[in-house]
C-alpha cells in the first residue's frame, strides 16, 4: 500500500493565550470553583486540586535571560495525603542530552522541526530552568532537578483540604525555537514563551503525573494566576488573562496580568507586533498579534483572518457551549500552532486558507482540551481527535463546502492506519508511539473518527446533544473517555462502552461484507472483531428502494431512524441473514459512508456484476 506522506496526515498542534493593552474595566472570568461544585449527578464523586500562581518575572531581552519569584497556593482537595510535590521544568528539555533530544535522534521518522537540532545548541542557545530556593509555608525543603521535572520532599505532609504556600526564586533561559517554545523562531518573533514556568504538576485520582517533556503536550492544574511581567518597553506583548496596568521605567515597562480560573498561562513579545482587534457579537474582544515586517499578500491575510475568526467563536460556541472569557488572541510565533490558555501562537506566513485552517483547529482546542481538559500525555485523541472533528465541520459551515463529510480525508488516513502493521491502540501512552506518525494519524485522525463515527452508532441528533451535555458537565474539569462515554450513554439511552473499548482501547477493526444474495434472501458476514450496528440500502429489481438498520443486540436499543428496523444482530454470529420484500436487485452496506469499514470493497453486491463472467 502507498505510504502516505506524514506531514498530509498530522495536523497543526496548538494552545491557547491572550492579553490586551487596554486596562480600564478590565473584565473577569468566572472564579475558579475551590473545590469544585458538581453539575451532575455523573460528576458527584468528582474531585480536583487547585493552584494560584503569582509570578513576578524580568526579562533580558538582549541576553534573553529572565529572573522570576514565584509565590503559589497550593489546595489538597484529594482524600489522600501528599508528602512530596512535583515540578514541570520544561525549558530543561532544550539541552543536549535531554529526553527530547535523545528521543528525537532515535526515533524511525524524528519530527523535522526537531530532527538533531538540540544536540547542536550552544550554551547560549539552550533553555533552561534552575531553581534557586524553594520554600513551605517559609520553611526551605529539599529538591532535586531530574531533567524536567523537579522533585520535592516536603517539610510537612498536605493533609485532605489543606492549603499551603510555596515561595520560588528562579532563574532561566529561553531556548532557540525549536518546538514551541522558543526565541527568535523561523518567522523572526522574539519571544513565544509557552510552558516557560516551573508548573506544577496534576495529581487525581490515578496520582502524580510528572511526566518527563519528551515530546508532546501537557496536563496541568486549574486555578488563577497574578503575572507581572517586566520587558524592553518597545516590545508589544500579547498572552494570556487580563491586562491590569502598565507602567513604563527608562527603558523597560512592567505589565501586570491576571488570569481567573485557567490551568496554564502563555504570553509572546515582540517589537514588531500589529496588534488588532474584532469584537464578537455578545463574545469575547478578539487579539490579533502579527508581525508588521510580513510581505504585503500576508499582511493581508491577516486582515481577512479577523471576521472569519469571529464567526469560528460563533459557530464553537453555539455547537459545544459558550466561550466563557471576555478575550482569545490569535498570535503569530511558535513553531506551527499550539493551543494554550485564551489564546493560540500560529505561524504567520501563510496562504489565507491554511492561516484559517489552522485557527480554526487551534481554538477549537480551548474547549476540547482547554476547558475540557484531558490528560494529554494519556488521551491525546480526546483533544486532538475531537478538536479535528469540531473544526472540520466549522470550517464546512463557514465556508459553505457541503461536504457530507467533512471527516472523509480522517476515515482515509485511519484505515490506512489500521491495515499498515503499525497500529497501537489509543491507550498509548503519546510519547510511546514507535512512530511519529502512528502518533500523528491515531490522534488526529481516529480520534476524529471516533467522534464521526458516534453520530453514525447514536444517531446525529443524538451526537450534537452529547457534545453540548459533555461541556456542560466537564467544562473546567479533567474528564476521561469513559466520563465522554457515560455522557453519550445518558443522552442517547444506549450502551456504549464496547464502542470506547474497541475502538480506542484495542487495535480491532470494522469489516461486513456483503456474503451473498439469493431472490429476496441477503446474508452478511462480519469479518472484523468489532461490533457495529448496520445501516442497509437495498434497491429492488422493480427499481424502488429500501433502508434497513440492524441494531446491534449489545447496544440494548436503536438510534433514531426513518429505516425499517429488523431484528437485532449479536455480535458473536459472524453471519446474519434475513428476507426482504421483494427480489434484491443491489445491497450497500453503509451508504452514508460514516462507519470506518476498513475494506470497503465488499461492502456492495449488485446483480449485474454477479452475471459478469
């Protein structure tokens, strides 16, 4: 089978931030729930810590050094007892010899932007984050760097609803942009300071995740932050939370931020920043931070990105549930796109279509990870999946493309995919895919499948009402797949969890086929070891036509449906056989084509053909 091409396959990754330079009435957001209140009855047994932050940080622009002080609270509303804390250090990753590094240069298809470039970095060109002093409730303890994660014995255990305070000295470097994060990227912007902090890590119900930064995204802990930023005063800086104040002081200024009720906060610099705005209509105030030194074509690009931006935070927030910040920027740095608190860094030099593309697909990502926040390293195909699906259909509906399917180009690269040999289930850890682009297609593009494919099981009415519910219930929360699973359950009445165990927690595939037809007698075979239920089209010999559904006898029930339906098929029969009406003159199994069947060339049967010799 042809290989397809990774780069056709992986879509931009992006994170969200924002700022704007107005300051009076600077706008709130909703407070973050201490602890968090359930909204369901599904959410009753839910738990979850809180952090607030608050950062003051100066920054050499001209040694791209910064010094920080750190003060943070941390709240234990878990039931258990923690005697140590743990650190994300992620700027430690850009040095040689590092995890990501290492990983890079011995995996099969090394991400290009990466490739051998941080063993090449020169003492000046390296990230880092070394910590100074660290204090409890003023009392120093002991930690210990290990590549970028910091390890803390604490002084004295953090009893079940307890809250101390941690106090920080810090120093750090920002690395050459290499993946995200970064000075000086290949667009020429300064600063793209993403993961630029010591962060703590999340602890739930599964315990620590202090996973090592080896590649791909994050986890982190909701709660607000109180950022003071001090910078050359001819920079323009765009990021995260709410502008409160600037103050300039010979050559530098000092910008004061707050950020209520988020899990990480993102900000990027440069001199020469264009900054924008467009207001939605009853939304958020839209940032748009690009560089003034992009050819004239580009430029203008940017300026019709600015109304079709404002119709994507319409479309996302009527179709999963309201934006809930008073401001989301779109600014150009970083390495692509990444997705991070109220705002995206994308690259700016691009076509009109991709510079929406990838809008599109990274503010999507504030409610499919941002404010539905999975645990990335574990479930990466909830965000990215589920976020290529929303963003598909928004860029469909903006566009007016009709396409039946605007999932159809995920379907391709899943099935090529799950017939390569190279399949792992979507269990997979996301740093331990043996390839890249194992890594790339199972998260974006079955991942969207997944999302696709759940509107052809419970029916479209069902999918859009389960989408809504799901952030209704989980919107800043840290939901799993069996907590999405439990939702569609609830709305659409169905069982459902052999759908989460086969599609995302092994490699098993879908395949019916039609075996044979005789007069009025059609038999079907299932070839594959996943379940589905069937969506029939038969068009008779007098040339009128029929739909069949066969449920599923697992699923204990029918999505809604205007198709006869006939009598349930039990998973275990590999064949199933039944009478239609009249003589068959053609069968098409799927004819919507949503059901990610992965050989589809059995899946018709016409009479003319069968008479071919």
């Amino acid at each position: 089978m042809k290989r397809i091409p990774f780069y056709t396959l992986v879509f931009l990754v992006i994170a969200s931030c924002s700022g704007t330079k107005d300051v009076v009435n600077a706008p709130t957001a909703p407070e973050a729930p201490k602890p968090p209140i359930p909204s369901s009855p599904s959410t009753s047994a839910y738990w979850q810590q809180h952090v607030d932050y608050k950062m003051e940080i100066d920054m050499d622009v001209n040694t791209y050094q910064y010094k920080g002080k750190q003060e943070l609270v941390y709240t234990n509303n878990s039931p258990d007892v923690l005697d140590k804390v743990f650190y994300h250090l992620y700027f430690n990753a850009f040095q040689p010899g590092s995890e990501m590094d290492v990983r890079s240069r011995t995996i099969a298809d090394p991400d290009s932007r990466v490739g051998d470039r941080i063993s090449k970095l020169q003492p000046d060109e390296i990230g880092y984050i070394k910590v100074n002093s660290l204090k409890q409730d003023g009392t120093p303890i002991n930690y210990e760097t290990v590549g970028t994660v910091l390890e803390v014995a604490l002084a004295k255990p953090i009893k079940p609803g307890e809250s101390v305070s941690f106090t920080m000295d810090f120093d750090a470097q920002v690395p050459l942009q290499i993946r995200r994060s970064g000075r000086n990227n290949k667009e020429g912007v300064a600063l793209s300071m993403t993961q630029w902090y010591p962060k703590l890590a999340e602890y739930d119900f599964e315990g620590w995740h202090a996973d090592p930064y080896i590649g791909r995204e994050f986890h982190g802990v909701w709660g607000n932050f109180d950022v003071t930023l001090t910078i050359g005063k001819n920079y323009v800086v765009g990021g995260t939370g709410y502008l409160q104040s600037e103050k300039e002081s010979g050559n530098k200024k000092t910008l004061h931020f707050k950020a209520p009720n988020v899990h990480d906060f993102t900000w990027a610099a440069d001199p020469d920043y264009i900054h924008d705005t467009a207001q939605v209509p009853n939304g958020p105030l839209l940032n748009f931070y690009y560089k003034k030194t992009l050819d004239k074509d580009k430029l203008e690009n940017w300026k019709k990105l600015q109304p079709k931006t404002v119709e994507l935070m319409q479309y996302f927030s009527q179709n999963i549930g309201t934006y809930p910040y008073k401001q989301y920027s779109i600014i150009q740095g970083g390495d692509g796109g990444m997705e991070y608190a109220m705002c995206t860094l994308i690259t700016g030099n691009r076509s009109f279509g991709s510079l929406v593309g990838v809008t599109a697909h990274e503010m999507a990502h504030t409610w499919f990870q941002f404010l539905l926040a999975t645990n990335e390293a574990k479930h990466e195909w909830m965000d990215e999946g589920f976020t290529s699906y929303i963003s598909h259909w928004a860029m469909n509906d903006i566009f007016d493309r009709n396409n039946p399917n605007p999932s159809a180009n995920s379907y391709k690269s899943y099935i090529y995919l799950a017939t390569s040999g190279k399949e792992q289930p979507l269990t997979t850890h996301a740093d331990r895919y043996e390839y890249n682009q194992s890594y790339g297609i199972s998260a974006y593009s079955k991942g969207d499948v997944f999302m696709a494919q759940l509107g052809y099981v419970i029916g479209d009415g069902n999918l859009k009402k389960t989408i809504k519910q799901y952030f209704k219930d989980w919107a800043f929360k840290h939901p799993t797949p069996m907590n999405f699973i439990r939702v569609a359950e609830k709305v659409s009445g169905l069982e459902l969890d052999w759908y989460l165990m086969d599609f995302a927690q092994t490699t098993n595939t879908i395949d019916y086929a039609v075996k044979s037809v005789a007069n009025n007698s059609v038999t079907l075979e299932r070839k594959g070891l996943m379940p589905m239920p069937i969506d029939l089209k038969i068009v008779y010999d007098d040339g009128s036509d029929e739909s069949f559904y066969i449920p599923l006898q697992m699923m204990r029930g029918e999505k809604p449906t205007s198709a006869t339906i006939i009598k349930d098929w039990a998973w275990a029969y590999p064949t199933y056989t039944f009478e239609a009406s009249k003589t068959v003159k053609s069968v098409q199994i799927d004819p919507s084509g949503f059901m990610a069947d992965v050989n589809k060339t059995d899946n018709t049967w016409t009479k003319d053909e069968e008479r071919r010799p």
